[in-house]
C-alpha cells in the first residue's frame, strides 16, 4: 500500500477529510470524531483536505501516521490512544457503558441523523457544494444521492415510519443525557473517545443552518446535550462559527 503523503515527519498524524463547509468544522460526523479526538488531546496533525481520496477499506476519513495508513474511525481513535499513551481515568463500569454508547453513535444514531438531514432539501445540496462536481449536475446527482441513502439505511434494519424513526433516535440521545448529566464530559472533567463520537453525530446536525426534525428533538428534551456541544465546540473549535456559539464551561 502506497500512503499518500510521502514526505511526512515523525508522529505528525495526517487526516484525510472532506473539504471543509461554511457551518462546522466538516458535514461528515466521523471526520470532526477524528480531527476533535487530535485536538483535544493535542496530537501533531495536518489536516488534509481532499474528497477523492479513500482508505484502502473506500472510506473517509483515514490517516497516516509514521508511514503506515490507519482507516475507519472505529480504529483510529484507539490506535492513537496506544502510541501517543492517552489515559482515562475512569472506573471499568463507566468505561463500558462509554464503549457502548459509542458503538449507539456510530452505528444507529449515524443512520438516524443521515435520515433526518437528507429528507431536508438543503443538506444534500451543501455536501455537493464540497465537493468537485459541477453545480450544473445537481439536479441529476442530488436526487440520486438521496435514494441510494435512504435505501442504505432501510437496508440496514431501519424501514421504519417517521415517527418510529424519532422514537428511537430519542430513546438514544436519552442515553447519552441520562450519563452525562451536568457533567463536563461524558466520563467527568476529562474527555474520553465517546465523547468525540457523541459530539460528530450531534453537532453536524445542530449546527447546519437549516431545521431538522432532530433539532426539534434536541431542543425540546435535551437541554444537557446542546450545552454540551456548544461547550466542545468553543473549547476545541472556536475558530469556526460554530465555535462561537456557546462559552467554555
């Protein structure tokens, strides 16, 4: 396997990601997993901004690190743990109950948040603005993006009515709300790798300008999670817009 950065320095890790957007640090809720993972643990990286570029599994983001490619966020995070020797300090008890709401997040929530922001008509049109492909082909290529989407996430167990599709979605964020309580984090004072994966899903529906049944449900029942991505954010990403919504706690 050839990496694509030949001419790297010595554990500097390079994320791969889809361009960046006017509205969070990246629509894709997996690339900010990974780039708010690097940031708050103060990892050397260079972020590289380039949609035609796929992992040796066809999936972005991945990275590079001493030479050697690391892809799907589900590995990453704790390869990075290992070699830059990044400890929590929680019991065993909270540690696996945080590895199973990452697990919720990166699995059903993912599935639930994609089929709230493709029924909107704006979300499909801002992930092609990042992307290379002539505005003239938008008409063509959006609706086709949005039934491969929704066929995906039937296909994976998720043909359910609207109102199914909110229950569950709820059901889950209560999880995440019933742990971190008023906490900081997820884990306590200190951020753990569920919390990067709570943050991608929530905040790259949050803070896309344009309203989604998910919104709703957030504001409505889940005050404790929308102060804690504004927090987050302004902590880690406070150069973007969306940074600039809520003041570090």
């Amino acid at each position: 396997m050839k990496i694509l950065k030949e001419d790297w320095e010595k554990d500097v890790v390079y994320l791969y990601q889809f361009k960046r957007n006017p509205y969070v640090p990246n629509l894709s809720p997996f690339c900010m997993k990974i780039e708010l993972f690097l940031r708050a643990n103060n990892i050397p990286h260079q972020v590289i901004e380039n949609n035609k570029a796929r992992s040796t599994k066809g999936q972005l983001p991945f990275i590079e690190l001493n030479g050697k490619q690391i892809a799907d966020s589900e590995f990453i995070n704790y390869e990075l743990s290992e070699k830059f020797n990044i400890q929590n300090n929680i019991s065993s008890e909270k540690s696996g109950s945080l590895r199973a709401l990452t697990r919720v997040f990166d699995v059903e929530v993912s599935r639930l948040m994609s089929y709230f922001k493709i029924k909107t008509e704006e979300f499909p049109r801002a992930f092609m603005s990042v992307t290379d492909l002539p505005k003239f082909t938008y008409p063509i290529i959006i609706p086709l993006v949005r039934r491969m989407v929704k066929k995906s996430i039937k296909k994976s167990g998720y043909n359910h009515s609207d109102s199914e599709m909110k229950e569950i979605l709820v059901r889950d964020l209560k999880a995440a709300s019933d742990i971190l309580g008023s906490n900081k984090f997820l884990g306590g004072e200190k951020m753990a790798i569920a919390d990067c994966a709570v943050f991608g899903q929530l905040a790259s529906v949050y803070f896309i300008p344009w309203e989604t049944e998910a919104h709703e449900i957030l504001r409505t029942d889940f005050p404790n999670l929308i102060k804690y991505i504004e927090n987050i954010a302004a902590i880690y990403f406070s150069e973007f817009p969306c940074g600039q919504n809520g003041k570090p706690m």
